[in-house]
C-alpha cells in the first residue's frame, strides 16, 4: 500500500484518509497488515487506481487492472497465500469469502 501511494503522488496518510473518509489510524493500521472490509478495500483500490488482486493477495502488480489479457495470464502465479503473515492470510481469506458471499447473491438466476 505504501509503494501505491508513493507512486500515486500521495505522502501522507492523512491525505488518504480524507479521500477515503476514514481516520488516519485506519490507513495506519492497514499498512501495518490490520483487516480491512471489502468495501474499504474496493475504495482504496479506487482512490490509488491499484489492482484488488495485487492490494489484497498480493499477486502481479498495482497496476495489473489496466494490463491486456495476455498481461493478465502471465501474472497469474503470484505469492501462496500460506507464504503471508497470519493477520493479511485471515484478512485475504475473509474478504475472498466476502466476495464469493456477494456474488452469490448477486449472480443472475
């Protein structure tokens, strides 16, 4: 995350904070690996204009969003998840469960 504000322009946390409407501690705490909901992460991932894979499972790279889908298919083989720390796998696996939840619901029957 820090990487992603430094090239996005953005030097201070309380710059963030303000985009995102939350404190300063909250973008404190994510940067030192605390959870953070899906819908956080999904604003974050919009304010830096960053990949969600790359924001949450740490997988090709920031910008990966934008990548053509040949790009796409050759970032596929990032980091296992058991190769995390404790606190970001448990986040990971919470908001990847809060999304199958979403789509779930959401999905055209």
């Amino acid at each position: 995350m820090q990487s992603a504000m430094i090239a996005r322009g953005i030097r201070k946390q309380i710059v963030l904070a303000s985009h995102l409407g939350v404190n300063e501690s909250a973008v404190s705490r994510w940067q030192q690996g605390a959870g953070l909901s899906l819908d956080h992460a999904t604003k974050l991932c919009e304010a830096l204009d960053i990949s969600l894979d790359w924001l949450i499972l740490g997988r090709g790279h920031m910008d990966q969003h934008h990548a053509t889908d040949s790009e796409k298919i050759a970032d596929d083989a990032g980091p296992s998840i058991e190769l995390l720390p404790i606190s970001i796998a448990n986040s990971m696996r919470f908001l990847i469960g809060a999304i199958v939840e979403v789509l779930a619901t959401t999905a055209p029957k």
